[in-house]
C-alpha cells in the first residue's frame, strides 16, 4: 500500500501540474500572452477591455474548462470500466456507447446545422446504445460481463455501420467534411453555454463514480467473492455503466470522439499511484485533465488548422505509453 505522505504529495504535484498546464493553456495560441498579463486577466474579469480579454475568457476559458472536464471524464470512465470487466485493455468503446453517440452526431450534422440538435441527437443514440447493449446481455434476467462485451461489440459494430452510411450518404461538400471532422474530436466550438451543460452533467457522473471507488476493488473479483465482502455486484455494475455512459455521450455530444485518452491515462496512474481505486481514480481524474489541455493546446498552436483532438492523443500518447510500459512491465504490483 501506498503511504499517505506519498500519496499526499503525489496528489499535491498533480493539482500544481494541472494549474500550471491550464496558465500555460491560456498563454500559448496564435496570439501569444505573457503569463503575467493573463493573471491580471484572470484576477480582474471585466476591467480589462480588448481582444486580450476577449482571448482569454471568450476563447481560451470554455475550451480549456472544457477539455479538463472532457479529460478527467474520460479517463474516469478508463479506470471503471477497466476495473468492471478485470482486463487493462478496456475503453470506453467498449459499450458501444461512443459509437451510438458518434452516430447520433452524424445523423444530427446530417439533418441540421443547428449545434442543439446535433449535441441532443448524440446524448439520445448514446443512452439508446446503452440500453441496448444492457437489453442484449441479459439472459434469463441476469446479465455478466462477458455477455456485456459481446453485446457492446454488436451494438458497436452496428452503429459503425450506420455512420458509414451516413457519411456515404452525405453531402460532400458541406456536410461529410463537418461529420468527418467531427468525428475525429476537437475542441473548437467550446463555448460557455456548453459548459453549462456539460460540467455538470460529466461532474455529477464522476462524482458517483467516485463514491463507488472502494466498490471498484472488489468489482474485478469473482460476483460470488465481491458479494461476500458486501458488495451488490448487480446494481454497483449498472451504476457503473450507467454513470460511465452519461460521460462518453456528454464527451461525443460536445467534443467528438477522442480516442486513446480512457486506454492510456488510467495505465499512466496506475504506474504511479498503484492499483487501490480510492487513490487510482481521483488521480486518472487529474491527470485526464492535464492530458486532454496539453494535447488541446498543441492541437490548435502547431499548424495554421487545427489538428483534430483523436489523432494527437494516439500520435504523441500511444508512444509514451509504449515508453512506460516497456521500462515499467505495466506497474501493475503495488
């Protein structure tokens, strides 16, 4: 076990770590802003009037807000599912939630321009996917979590399918470039009314999620094991899943897709803080934060056109991870 003056400063390092990522984020960009200037912004909202300001708490604010959020969803739900179905390799794919929800983008991208519609269409197919992955895996009004695979296997492939469709179908002059690129994650159209609308939605799940962190523990045990050291296995997973589900499609419905980060952050964890869930998760969490807002601010600095979120987080994340492991073995043992 991990001791608490370890931990404490481990947890220390990371909230120092994601304040210094977020001060960063807000001075790096096409227009440049010193780090004293942006404090004086931050500290005196509304007294500064000009494009600065305008930057800074019109543009910079709700996407850099919004990337942390999306960030520590994403890796939360990482840690959950990961610790449900016992197997390091799980996403947040694995459900079909984030295919169901990238469909519903589509099909909202599809039939209007209106941004209401489009984040509505894909909260709507991403709890549809759910549910019908849960329909699917019950049997004899039971469901296990191979069954729970299997099922979000098919649904996922499904919904795949429908949005191959879609983009075959599609105008492709407007609306198959809008579709591609939305499907491919960015952080673009971030505004303050969808922080609204997201934070809580996403802070509320992974509060819940955090209130079930010790349940996690023995959740990758046997159901006949967890059971007996008091855990209802049935209603902690459907919490679990419906908890992880409100992320993912608040995430697609807002961001896009964004691959890797539920994959790869909780491994980074996990190597430093060990595999106790009271700490792994809050610390996935923040490091899902700082993640996503390095990655964000990469994405809209290095080239003249921003760079979708999903082909960052694979290209500079799968090699680190592939780093880690290597000198590490994964950092599984505590």
């Amino acid at each position: 076990m991990m001791k608490k003056e370890r931990k404490s400063g481990i947890f220390v390092l990371l909230l120092v770590l994601l304040a210094a990522t977020i001060l960063a984020a807000m001075c790096i960009g096409r227009y440049t802003l010193p780090v004293g200037r942006v404090v004086h912004i931050l500290f005196h909202p509304g007294k500064i009037a000009g494009t600065e300001e305008i930057v800074v708490w019109n543009v910079r604010f709700p996407r850099i807000i919004m990337a942390m959020t999306v960030g520590a969803g994403l890796s939360c739900v990482g840690v959950c599912l990961q610790a449900m179905f016992a197997n390091p390799l799980v996403s947040s794919h694995i459900l079909g939630v984030s295919y169901s929800s990238g469909f519903g983008a589509a099909l909202g991208i599809l039939l209007s321009s209106n941004y209401m519609l489009i984040e509505g269409s894909a909260l709507l197919f991403g709890f549809a996917g759910m549910a019908l992955t849960y329909f699917l895996s019950r049997k004899n009004g039971r469901s296990n979590t191979l069954m729970l695979v299997l099922s979000g296997v098919i649904v996922g492939s499904v919904f795949e399918a429908l949005t191959s469709f879609i983009k075959y179908i599609a105008d492709p002059e407007e609306k198959l470039p809008a579709i591609t690129y939305w499907l491919m994650g960015s952080l673009a159209g971030a505004s303050r009314s969808d922080l609204l609308k997201a934070v809580p939605l996403v802070g509320v799940a992974i509060f819940i999620l955090w209130l079930l962190r010790w349940r996690l523990n023995v959740l990758s045990l046997r159901e006949d094991e967890a059971t007996s050291l008091g855990v209802d296995v049935k209603s902690t997973r459907l919490i679990v899943i419906i908890a992880t589900t409100v992320i993912v499609a608040a995430s697609v419905s807002f961001c896009g897709v964004i691959s890797f980060v539920g994959l790869a952050v909780p491994h980074f964890a996990r190597m430093i803080v060990g595999n106790d869930h009271k700490v792994l998760l809050p610390a996935s969490v923040l490091m899902g934060g700082i993640f996503l807002i390095a990655i964000d601010t990469l994405a809209r600095s290095i080239t003249a056109a921003e760079i979708p979120l999903s082909i960052l987080t694979a290209l500079i994340g799968a090699p680190v991870f592939a780093l880690l492991l290597h000198k590490t073995g994964g950092g599984w043992d505590d």
